[in-house]
C-alpha cells in the first residue's frame, strides 16, 4: 500500500480556498470536496480536515472570503474621490464587475447566507453589502444629491437592479445589446431616477 502523503504545506488554508474558488468556477458547488482539493495541492487526506470541518465549512468559508473582497470593492468605490453621483454610479459599476467576474461564488455566497444555520459572520458580510449602499444614499441625501426616502430601500431597489442585470448578462438574455451599454444606461438610469425632484 503506497504511503499516504504527508503534511507540508506553507499556507494550505489559502491555498484550499484558492483552488476551490477554482473548482467552483469550473464545476459549480456540486464538484467541491476536500478528498480531491487535497489530491489536488498533493498533500493527505486528512490535512484539509487542520481548516475545515468538513465540505459545508469549506463552502461558508469561500462565501465568507467572497463577501469580505465584495465589500472592500464596494467600500473603496464608496470613498472614491468626486461628485457623489459619480461615487453611486462607481459602486455600482464595482458589484457589477464582481457579479459578472465571480458568477458561481457570487451565487454560493447569497445560498450560503441564506442557509438555515448559517454563521453570525457570513449574514454580518451579507447585509454589509446593502449597508455600504445605504451609507453613500444617506450621505447624498444629506449632500441634496438624492432624493428624500428611507435610504435603505433605495439602496435595495438599485441593488436589485443591477443584480438583475448581471444575471441576465450571465445568463445570455440581454440579447444583442453590450454588456458595457447595458451597464451604462441602467447606472444613468438609476442615478437619475434617485435624483431629487422625481
């Protein structure tokens, strides 16, 4: 019987999660286990087991790690220099690119959430989302940028469409027209719809 490979590894828990996402991407959640990311890194069996519990807490963790490179895009284009129409339109372009960039780990990441027991930390990153959002429409609602409502559902309804958006682009339904023309038109659309005086 050939002897089982040994530990060593200089960061497997990175490494684990690098090449799932890999895995995800390619073959959807349904081709993830540890037994072959662990043939896959060369390393035994059992090391996978050192990080993660088993497969569910392999996945919450490639969700955790999606939401917290979501919400720093998010957060970076929220304190971008400019105009604050400018700064809705460039967070929104940022979840678009994620969206669009991480088609299936965006989709585990919200199943994840939504999962019946799922961890404090993972509906804490999810709602952060909404939450960076919020923020910047109250900060222009103050500024008289956008108009007077309860900011957070006016962040969840331009939320919802470009979420909507980028699942009819990976979808193949926008037809004939440009992902980069659709993305334009429904971000002017957007900003001018929360624009006061409508």
């Amino acid at each position: 019987m050939a002897a089982e490979t040994p530990y060593h590894h200089g960061n497997l828990r990175t490494a684990l999660l690098e090449r799932a996402e890999r895995v995800l991407a390619r073959s959807g959640a349904e081709g993830l286990s540890l037994r072959a990311l662990a043939r896959d890194l060369e390393v035994s069996h059992a090391a996978p087991a050192r990080h993660f519990r088993d497969r569910q807490a392999l996945l919450d963790a490639l969700a955790v790690s999606g939401f917290t490179r979501l919400n720093a895009a998010l957060r970076t284009a929220a304190g971008a220099a400019g105009p604050l129409p400018g700064r809705l339109t460039t967070v929104g372009r940022a979840y678009l690119d994620f969206a669009v960039g991480h088609p299936a780990l965006l989709q585990l990441m919200f199943t994840v959430k939504h999962a019946e027991g799922s961890s404090a930390e993972l509906r804490d990153l999810g709602h952060e989302c909404l939450a960076i959002a919020t923020d910047l429409v109250t900060e222009a609602q103050r500024a008289g940028a956008v108009r007077p409502g309860d900011a957070a559902r006016l962040a969840q309804v331009a939320f919802s469409t470009l979420h909507g958006l980028a699942t009819l682009s990976l979808g193949g339904l926008l037809d004939d027209t440009p992902l980069d023309e659709a993305v334009d038109l429904a971000l002017d659309v957007l900003v001018t719809g929360l624009a006061p005086g409508r």
